[in-house]
C-alpha cells in the first residue's frame, strides 16, 4: 500500500528541483489518481446560523446558486429576488418559499427597502452588473458578483474601491478555479511536477452552435450591451493563464475579428427569421427550427412550460424572440475568433486563443516547464517527465466530483463564499475581486490592443 504523501512532502520532494532533482514519479501517480475533493477551507467553522442573501436576476446562473440553499438548509438561506420576467419570478418565489414583500420587479426595487439581508447574489445581464453591485455595497451588503464584474475597467475600480472603502466581501464567479479538473492542474504546478513553468498554452473551442446561440443570437452578442467577447465568455481563461502563471502579467498584444456571422455571408434564400420561409434552412448548421425546435437543444434561455408539449411555446419564441433569427442577420458585433499573446514576470510566456468556428468544446491546454510537460482537454491530463520519459495520466470523468455544474465547482465556489460571508474574511476565497481584478485588466488591455493594433502594458494593480 502506498504511503499518504501530503502536499508539505510534495514540496520538499521537488523543492530542489531547478536545480535537477527528479520529481519522484511515486508521488505525480499519487498526486494523479487521488480524486479531486473540495475539503473545507482549513478556516471553515460551523455556522450559528444560515447566511441570508437576496437574489438580482433569476434567471439561469440564479438559480445555480441559489440552488446551493436547497441542498444545505443550514448554510444559505434566500430570502429576496427580483426578476422582471413575470414566469421566472413565479417559478422562483415558489422554489425558495420568498414572502410577497421580498419580490421586487428590478434590482433597483430592493434597494429602497432598508437592509434585510447579509449579502447579495447578482446574476442580471452583464450591463447591470455595475448599478446594483455599487448600490449594495452602499447599504453594506456583501456580494456574489457573476463574471465579469462591469462593462469598464473604470466601473470595476470603482466596485472594488466601493468594497474595500466600506470594508465588504465581493466574491467573483470564477468557477473554474472549483472545477477539479482545473484545479488539479493547479495541483500538479504547485508541486513542482513539471519544474519551472516556462508557457502556457490555452485554447477554448467554443464549439459553433453554442457561438450561435449565446454571442451571434443571445445575449452576448453584442459588446454595447454586453462586453467584449473577452471578457463575457473568456475572462475564466484568463483567469486561469494568471492562476498558473502565479505571477502578473505586465504585457499582452491581440489580433481578431468577426469573420462569419456577418450579413455579407447570409446566403441567398435566406431570411430575416428562420421560420419565415427561408429556402437554405434544412441544409443550414444554424437553422433555429432544427436546433431548437427538431433537436430541443440549448433551450435553457426558453422559459417554456415545465410540462405538456414545449413545441407550441418553443415556435411562438423563435417566431417573436432572438433566438428565432437568422444567424446571418442579426445585431451581434463579437468577434468569432481571436488569439491573445502574454507575457508575464519571471519571463513565462503564454497564447489563449479563442476559436467558434470547431466542432467541439472542452478546452485545450499545454503547460511547457523545464522538467516537463502537460497537455489536457478537460477530460483527461497527461504528465510527462523529460527526465525519466514516462506517461502519467489522469481522467476526470472516472475520479472527479459532480456533485453540481463545472464538476462541482459551482457548489465550491458558493460554500467557500458562505463561509467568507458568515466569518467576514475574504481571504477564504480563491476568486475575490482583488485576485480577479488582475484578470479583468488582461482582458480589457488585450482588446485595446486588438482594437488599435498595438501591444498594450498590464499595469500592476493596486
């Protein structure tokens, strides 16, 4: 049986090792076949009572969170939401049990109520980000801010100048840094298996008919409303790229642009919705009669009926809503592909580049070090020793917790932001909003430089 190796012993195995001791392949395949767990915070306590929080958009990510109460009665509790779309806010005050008075229409509504709560869950579109997070730390609220945190770096320095001048939590959604597959190659970084990390590679395919739907027809689509395709979908890669540089980054260039969702390339016989009798659409990769309607897939923005036949609900939106509209013909302005070159201290070098145009999901990623290397697809990792030629490897569908959505990291990212709250200590946070800040700034210097066509300094940030 082999012994428990700690990541203490870890460390003193491979603190040595830049100067050429071997990482000891019997601790990587103990590292590698323990399941990633996520273990109480060392600081975690039992709570004297359940944390209160008041919910700002119930839509999805709401509810993913708010899900969180269901499961763990005895550490968050709902008490308040408002959502203006008249479905989803019945559907929520009944999940939760919200009294009538704690219904609110918009998040504007729960701030003339005096504080009744301990924190606020903001999950409305990205461009109502910044309102209610300023007003909730005005009335001393602490929060849990869905990514990214504002449409403007000078609106995110105001939130965490906000925060911090009122002495408040601000937790970002930066799940990724929970999900056991990310963190268990955060794992393996920080116990030196691979040496000195000299690159990092990063590629998030977003896989064509999800660009479709959430940045051509959906939300996303367009930055004025939204944010730069950067921001809105990659700001979780850029997070991770800082996570394992473990260092800042100080420059980034970029280059993209918006290729193929263009009116230009509608092609002939199309028309505006795809319902209206346009002659391309049973050949067409983007039909929303076949995605939607024939496959019933990405429904999840469709607020259909819970049950009979969703059909009728489902033509009746693609004949009125966006996501009935040809792909071809709508007001999107996101680019479709991009790619980002960093530079960070210590001289590591990373690329993330973001690609609709694939067939699959599931990000790539390669890690170069001076002992060795790592490549991963969000399934499985693979370890290699330059030194003693030898394959470790590492599955996540066969040993990582699932216990909710990004392999758990949901649920993680919301017990240790719980227990933050409840202890008034952001330190037990991985994606406070000081550690995202440096993220966020990659991302809106990385579009100045595509937008202007030159390379861009990454301030350090205060």
């Amino acid at each position: 049986m082999k012994q428990h190796i700690d990541r203490r012993t870890w460390l003193q195995i491979v603190g040595a090792a830049g100067a050429g001791v071997l990482f000891e392949q019997t601790a990587l395949a103990e590292l590698l076949n323990r399941p990633v767990e996520f273990p109480p915070h060392p600081l975690s306590k039992p709570l004297d009572r359940p944390v209160t929080a008041i919910v700002a958009g119930a839509g999805n990510r709401g509810n993913v969170y708010s899900g969180y109460s269901l499961k763990f009665l005895d550490e968050l509790k709902i008490v308040g939401f408002a959502e203006p779309i008249k479905v989803r806010s019945e559907r929520f005050a009944a999940k939760y049990g919200i009294a009538a008075e704690n219904r609110f229409t918009t998040w504007e509504h729960i701030f003339e109520r005096p504080k009744f709560a301990d924190a606020v869950i903001i999950t409305t579109p990205d461009a109502l980000h910044y309102g209610p997070a300023m007003a909730a730390l005005r009335m001393g609220y602490d929060l849990l801010l869905e990514k990214p945190i504002a449409q403007t770096w000078e609106q995110c320095t105001d939130i965490l100048r906000a925060a911090r001048d009122g002495g408040r939590l601000v937790g970002i959604c930066h799940v990724l840094r929970y999900s056991p597959y990310f963190r268990k190659i955060k794992e393996i970084l920080d116990a030196g298996a691979l040496g000195r990390v000299i690159n990092i590679d990063l590629l998030e395919p977003v896989e064509h008919i999800h660009m479709s739907h959430s940045f051509v027809r959906g939300n996303w689509g367009n930055a004025a409303v939204s944010n730069p395709m950067l921001l809105s979908k990659s700001c979780h890669d850029l997070d991770l790229l800082r996570w394992y540089a473990d260092t800042r980054c100080v420059r980034v260039s970029s280059f993209g642009n918006l290729a193929w969702f263009r009116k230009e390339n509608a092609p002939k016989g199309s028309s505006a919705k795809c319902a209206d009798g346009c002659t391309v659409e049973a050949n067409c990769p983007y039909s929303a009669l076949k995605i939607y309607y024939r496959n019933r897939s990405w429904l999840h923005h469709f607020d259909l009926p819970t049950s009979g036949d969703q059909g009728p609900a489902i033509m009746e939106n693609l004949r009125t809503g966006p996501y009935g509209r040809c792909v071809y013909r709508c007001d999107n302005d996101v680019v479709d592909h991009q790619v980002v070159a960093l530079e960070f201290d210590r001289g590591i070098t990373a690329s993330f580049s973001m690609q609709a145009h694939t067939s699959y999901a599931g990000r790539r990623i390669r890690i170069m070090g001076s002992n060795g290397d790592l490549v991963g697809d969000e399934q499985s990792l693979s370890v290699i020793d330059f030194r003693t030629d030898s394959k470790t490897e590492w599955n996540a569908r066969d040993i990582a917790d699932s216990a909710s959505g990004h392999g758990g990291g949901d649920y993680g990212l919301v017990r240790d932001w719980v227990q933050a709250v409840s202890q008034h200590n952001p330190s037990m946070l991985a994606t406070d909003i000081g550690t995202a800040m440096e993220s966020h700034l990659i991302g809106f210097r990385a579009e100045e430089s595509r937008l202007r066509g030159e390379l861009r300094a990454v301030e350090a940030v205060g």
